[in-house]
C-alpha cells in the first residue's frame, strides 16, 4: 500500500493506492483456463483506536485501487490500514499523519 496522510486546520485527507491484482474469476489465462477469483474484501482504517472508515469490495473493482478520504485528526499521529482479501490474507499499514 502507497499511503499519503496529511493535516491541514484539524483535517487529514488521507490518498491510496492499494496494490492488488483484484482477479474477478471469470477471466482466462493463456492456455484458456480460469484464473481463480482472487480480491480484496474490506479495508478498515483506524484512528486512534476507532474505526474511521470500513469499506467491503467486490470482484468488480480495478486492480490496484485507489481510495481518497479525510477525517478530523492530529498531525503527528499514526493511522492503520488493514486489507482482507477472499483467501483470507491479512495485509496492514500503518501511516504517520504529516
């Protein structure tokens, strides 16, 4: 995950790239067989030990997603980021707010 975070009159605006194949499952390799679905299905970002933002995906979002969002926050504090995708891999970040 590419992370940008940062505070301007108690607001941070938080800019993501989050890099994942995000494979449907319906498309087909070189010799004709299916790739398996494979996709991120939810973010959760905390703050502070409360969730600022939860968000499920699906199949049918592009490959290496891009999110922007803000919340009232501190420069100076750090904010996690966790992906699950449908195999049950867990990936985390974390960012410091500039």
């Amino acid at each position: 995950m590419k992370i940008k975070a940062k505070e301007k009159k108690g607001k941070v605006k938080i800019k993501m790239l989050i890099k994942h194949d995000m494979e449907t499952g319906r498309r087909k390799d070189p010799e004709g067989k299916l790739i398996p679905a494979h996709f991120i299905q939810e973010l959760k970002v905390t703050y502070k030990d409360n969730t600022v933002l939860l968000a499920e995906f699906g199949p049918t979002v592009s490959k290496d997603p891009y999110l922007a969002f803000s919340f009232a926050g501190t420069k100076g504090d750090t904010v996690t980021f966790e992906t699950t995708d449908n195999n049950g891999t867990v990936d985390k970040a974390e960012a410091v707010i500039k």
